[in-house]
C-alpha cells in the first residue's frame, strides 16, 4: 500500500509538469521546439488584451515548470505574477514590441524568438536540450522557407490595405510597401469624427472594398465605414486558433490579407 501511494504521488507530480504559455500562438511556438506537455493560460477564442488574472488561472501558473510570454507589454497582468520562472521571447527585439506587439506576424522576428525560446526551456528542461536544438533547426528552416514564400506571394500586391486594429502592422511592415491603414491605434480605441472623414476619403480615392478583422473582434466600431464605402469583411485569425502549426497560422494570415488586397 505505502509503494502505491508513493507511486501515484510521483506520478501526480509528472502529471501536473507542464509549460504554460500566455496565448496560442507561444503555444504552436514551444511545440516546434518541445515534445512535452504545454497549455495555454487564456483561451484562444478570448481577447488576451481584457484577460485578467483568475484565482483558477494563477493556479495553473504557480503549478507550471515555467511560463512563456511575448513581454513588451504584451501581458499587461505579467507584474502581478511573482516566484514563478518565467521567459520573455520579446526581450531579443528592441522596441519593436512597444511600438506594436504583435511581433509573432514577423517570421523574422520569429526566428529571434525561437532562439531564445529554446534556450529558455533547454535551462529547465535540461536532459532534453538535444533533442530541442534539432527542433529549432528544422524550426528556423521552416520559418526562412515561410518568409520566403510570403513575400514572393504578397509582391505582386500593390493596394492599400485596411484593418479595423493594428494587429498586422509587423506583417505588413516585412511583406507590404503599399500603404497601410486602421481605424483605430494602439491607444486609440475608437474612432473618431476626424478620423472616419479621412478614412471615408481614402477609401472612396483608393477604391478599397475589404476591410480586415481580427476574429473574434467586434465591428461595431467598423460599421460607419462599412456602410458609406459598402466594404466587405474579411476576418483574419491572427492567434491561429484553428491551425495545427505555427506555419499555418502565418499562411492563414497571408491568405486574408491576400483577399483583402485582391
């Protein structure tokens, strides 16, 4: 009896050895990288920009080996958390995460992340830091054909592009010259009067027909717009909450912005 119970104490104790990551698009990172269970604070159908701390969530944190997280800003509950190991991918970009923190649209900046990534989950989970370098080859190599693909399929493409949010903006950056228009700024929630004459203006002179949505995101804010420039509403999946690999949710996003442009 006392062998049985100290079995199922060890075996509990595998059980609930996990690598807890912020929001999905860490998750398909570390399972590039990593074989071993990972799990995801906040629900990918939620918006992580309103997601507050729960008791039931600061639980899953206080059990996780260690806690991966864009950082820059990203994770504005991140100070409340304390005596947990935990691993900011961001840190390796400069400012680019505080000029927008969507930095995971950039393969490029992708392949910086999983660099450090790597090195983060090699530290606490050292028996296994072999089989993780191979992981992270083969993962940068995907991620330089990706890149590559992506911009010889979006060259082409010289229209302005809308977005109701500036989700895309790194994205756009790395694979777009064309202008690149949102209703709404990082700190500027809503539209205003000003703000929809300029867009109705530049949309009646552009002739553009898309406007971009975030899944899951409200177009409330969007439908003055919508309704005088009779636009059509594409939504892109930019947490990848229905893809199997971190490949995919990059390709998903591409293929919108694609509709958009076309």
């Amino acid at each position: 009896m006392k062998n049985f119970v100290m079995i199922l104490v060890a075996f509990s104790a595998i059980a609930l050895s996990y690598v807890l990551v912020s929001v999905n698009p860490l998750f398909l990172m570390v399972k590039e990288i990593y074989s071993g269970d990972v799990e995801v604070l906040i629900n990918p159908n939620s918006n992580p920009h309103t997601f507050q701390l729960s008791p039931s969530s600061m639980k899953k944190v206080k059990r996780a080996d260690i806690l991966i997280v864009f950082g820059g800003g990203f994770e504005e509950w991140l100070s409340k958390i304390r005596g947990v190991k935990i691993c900011k991918l961001s840190d390796v970009l400069g400012k680019a995460p505080e000029i927008n923190p969507h930095v995971w649209l950039d393969p490029i900046y992708v392949q910086a992340m999983a660099v450090n990534l790597e090195s983060c989950l090699e530290d606490t989970y050292p028996k296994e830091s072999e089989e993780m370098r191979k992981n992270l080859i083969v993962f940068l190599k995907k991620l330089s054909e990706e890149e590559r693909s992506i911009a010889t399929d979006l060259s082409k493409y010289d229209r302005p592009l809308l977005e109701l949010r500036p989700a895309l903006y790194h994205f756009v950056k790395r694979f777009l010259s064309s202008d690149y228009i949102t209703l709404t700024g990082q700190s500027q929630p809503s539209l205003s009067p000003r703000k929809l004459k300029e867009i109705l203006k530049i949309c009646k002179r552009e002739h553009i027909k898309v406007i971009l949505i975030e899944k899951n995101s409200s177009e409330k804010i969007a439908y003055p717009v919508i309704k005088a420039c009779s636009l059509k509403t594409v939504k892109v999946d930019v947490l990848g909450t229905d893809v199997e690999n971190f490949e995919e949710l990059l390709e998903r996003v591409k293929i919108s912005v694609e509709e958009a442009l076309r």
